[in-house]
C-alpha cells in the first residue's frame, strides 16, 4: 500500500502520499537492533523521515514490548502519548455461532456503508470520511482485500475484511453503524471472515485491536487469545490535523 519506504537505522518507514492525513499510513516500524535505540534517537529518525517528507505528525511503533516499556517514559516526557494494541489469534471455537447472515461483497458495495461509520466519528470531518472510505478501494486494488457485510431490515449494518497470504489470514476494519450495535453484526461478520479464511488454507488467523477497548473481550468469545502487545508512540500536529 505504501507508495515510499525508506529504511532507517531501527526499522523501516512506510508512507502512503496518497493518504497523508491517515497517520497509520505514514509510520515507522521500529523492529531492528533496539537494544541501541533510545526514544531520542527514534524521534530523530522520525523528524528526518516524516517531517522531511512534510509530515505534521509523528507516529512510531515498537513491536518489542520489552523494548517499548524501556523507552516509553522518554517519549512521555518529550511530549508523545502512548497506546499499546494486542495481536490476538483464533485458537478455540467461539462461544456461540453467528446471529445473521453475512456476505461477501466488493468495495463498491460497501463502500457508502464505510463513508457512514467513518461520518459517525465527531472528529472526522466529511472530506476526510470520504476520503478514507475511498482509501478501502486502493486495499481491495492493491491487497485484494475482500469485505463481509451483513444487513439489518435490508440495510447494510456493518461489515469487516480479511487479508490473507498464504497460511496467515488478518480480520481488519470491524465496524457497525450505531444504530444497528448490540444487534450481533460483529460477531456475524468476523466469523465469516474466518471461515472464509479457512476454506482458503489459512492456518493461522489474527485480530488487531486497542487493549483498553471493550472489542477484545468480544474477540475472545469468538476464540481469539492474545499472543502479542504492540506500542505506539504519536506526536499529533499542533493544528490537530490528520487522523489515526
């Protein structure tokens, strides 16, 4: 999806040009000799890398939790905040079947139903929500993702989607509209991404998702245990432009 890498001393930066306002396009990874690294020093690298390439924000993320836990005071103190996210992967049944039933379907058919749960979020103005709902047809284009959707009273109420290489399959961008939660729409529809996933050879499917968020305890109950923890160091601009 990136339409520029540039490697660095710890890792590697991925930047989307086409989507600049989306942070998680426009990233380094960190994941190379970090026993060397220091907060400064990967802050160094970020100005360099983003704020040479015109980037306002600065977001860094560490998949060594050890190393994260060593340098996160440091990037607390020089003014980043820090989240962490659990890579989860299903290893038991879930706890129930699915409540609805669920359809894959191309982009172009959800994409208005992602432009909606985008325009739900307050802090998302609506050239941005466009924006990122037509950012889901370049993953499609370029990732061959496939989207599951379900509908509610014939409305299309929510939907997910599934990247798969080889024997490693990943549920991503799990979203229902408001006024359709509570309803079973997530749990319909990641289970008919995983089953797709395993009709198509995947051996092992995971889930990326906040860990203060209520979804992961939803992911459990669907079979999915925590086999990992990543940290994520931001830096949003000064004018509050871009979004996560």
């Amino acid at each position: 999806l990136s339409t520029r890498l540039e490697r660095f001393e710890f890792g590697v930066a991925y930047l989307d040009e086409e989507y600049r306002q989306r942070y998680y396009s426009n990233f380094l990874l960190a994941d190379t000799r970090l026993d060397d690294a220091s907060a400064e020093a990967l802050i160094e690298a970020g100005e360099r890398i983003l704020g040479g390439a015109g980037y306002e924000h600065r977001l860094i993320i560490l998949r060594d939790e050890r190393q994260a836990e060593r340098i996160a005071s440091a990037f607390q103190a020089l003014g980043f905040s820090s989240s962490r996210e659990v890579t989860m992967t299903q290893r038991r049944d879930p706890d129930r079947d699915a409540d609805l039933p669920v359809e894959e379907v191309p982009f172009a058919v959800v994409r208005s139903l992602l432009q909606e749960i985008y325009g739900e979020d307050p802090d998302l103005p609506e050239d941005i929500a466009l924006l990122f709902a037509e950012q889901h047809g370049k993953y499609e284009r370029v990732a061959g993702a496939r989207f599951f959707a379900a509908q509610v009273d014939g409305q299309l109420a929510g939907s997910c989607e599934l990247y798969q290489e080889g024997e490693d399959a990943q549920v991503d961008q799990v979203g229902t509209l408001k006024q359709f939660r509570g309803r079973g729409i997530a749990r319909s529809v990641i289970l008919r991404a995983v089953q797709a996933a395993r009709e198509t050879g995947a051996r092992h499917v995971f889930i990326v998702t906040d860990d203060e968020d209520w979804p992961r305890h939803l992911y459990a109950r669907l079979g999915f245990d925590q086999i990992g923890r990543t940290w994520e160091f931001l830096r949003p601009p000064d004018s509050g432009g871009g979004v996560v």
